[in-house]
C-alpha cells in the first residue's frame, strides 16, 4: 500500500517539477511583463500544488501534511495578490492613454425607436 | 558584453538541463536538479529583464521554488521542520514582491 502511494507521490512531485520547468521557460519566451506574472501566478502555483499534494502523500505523517497544506493555502491566497499589485504597477507604467483604446458608441447615431 | 551575458546565462541553463537527463540517478536528485534548472532560467530572466516588473515576476517564481524545495525536503526527511521555513519565506516573498510593485508604481511605501 505504501509502495504504491509514493509511486503516485513521486510521480506527482516530478510533475510538479516539470511544470515549474515549463513556467521558468515560458518566463523566457514571453514578450510583454503581463504574461509573465499571469505564468507565475497560474502555473508556477499548480506546480507548487502537485509537489504539496505529493509530499503529502508521500510523507505519512499528519503533522507534515497539515502544515505543508498551510503553505499552500498562504501561497494561494498570496500569490493573486501580488499578481494585481504588479499587473497595476504595470499599467500605470504604461501610461494611462493607452487604455483608452477602446471604441466609444457614437452617441448621435441612436434613434428613437 | 550584452551578448556574452546572454550566451554565459543560455549555456549555464542548457547545462543544468542536460545534467538532469542522463544517468539514472534517484528521483529525489532528479527532483532537485529539475528545480534548480527552473530557478536558474528565472534567474535569466531576472538578469536580462526590461523592466522591475518582469524581475518582480522572476522573483516570485524563484520564490516559490524554494517553498517547494523546503516541502519536498520536509516529506523526505519527515520532519515538519522545513515547512516552517517555508511558510516564513512565502510570507516575505509576499511582503517583497508588494513592496516592489508599490515602488514601480511611484507611491510611498508608508502611506
């Protein structure tokens, strides 16, 4: 039983190694900062939570388990928030015209129907 | 230089992803060895970054990586020792990475 619990555990952890990989490469090949912190946010967190469920699972004591599901809940509730804060840093940086790209209806074309 | 910084950087990553592949070797070390080869292509992208923003994003992926190595040793040794540790980083991770972003920003730290 136990054998067969840290195979799943250890394929998760390696998974979960694979896809911090896959996120530290797409830091690379992205152009603009706002991909990055999405990639660092969405997936580089789901890596971080396949090697949590995986050291859960493969270290059968409670006390790990407990406290590593702590850690995981601090960086998922922590790391949206960091995301909005430097996603705003970024669009101030920008500048705040090229916000305003967006089409505005044409007020004078309405007609009463 | 830009471009010897680049092709130093390129080469220490292509490396470290070579290192990991060849051999059999136990699945611990090949744990290891996948992580530090994400943590030192963020750490490219940490050097060779336009802006803060993209090195404040390198930051929290390097970040994270060390919770994770702090998790994964806490589960091999069964000691819920490391996951302290981990929980402490990932707080001031978090703390670092608002404090760059509120800088970028052009507030005051303290208001």
């Amino acid at each position: 039983m136990h054998e067969t619990t840290s195979f799943i555990a250890i394929a998760l952890m390696l998974t979960g190694g694979g896809c911090s990989v896959v996120s530290a490469v797409s830091l690379l090949r992205f152009d603009s900062a706002a991909p990055r912190i999405a990639v660092s946010t969405k997936l580089h967190v789901f890596a971080s939570m396949l090697i949590v469920a995986g050291a859960v699972l493969y270290a059968e004591s409670m006390a790990v388990g407990l406290k590593a599901l702590c850690c995981l809940c601090l960086t998922l509730i922590t790391a949206p928030v960091e995301a909005h804060a430097l996603l705003r840093a970024w669009h101030k940086q920008r500048g705040h015209g090229q916000s305003h790209g967006a089409p505005q209806p044409n007020s004078g074309h309405h007609e009463h129907l | 230089m830009r471009l010897l910084r680049y092709i130093g950087a390129v080469a220490l990553a292509i490396g470290l992803v070579a290192a990991h592949v060849t051999g059999s070797v136990p699945w611990h070390e090949r744990l290891y060895s996948l992580m530090l080869c994400a943590s030192f292509l963020a750490l490219l992208r940490l050097m060779i970054g336009p802006t803060s923003i993209d090195r404040a994003a390198a930051l929290k992926v390097i970040s994270v990586i060390i919770v994770n190595f702090g998790i994964i040793l806490a589960a091999l040794t069964h000691q819920s020792l490391y996951v302290d540790i981990s929980i402490a980083w990932a707080f001031q991770a978090f703390i670092g990475s608002l404090v760059i972003a509120k800088y970028c920003e052009g507030k005051r730290l303290d208001a």
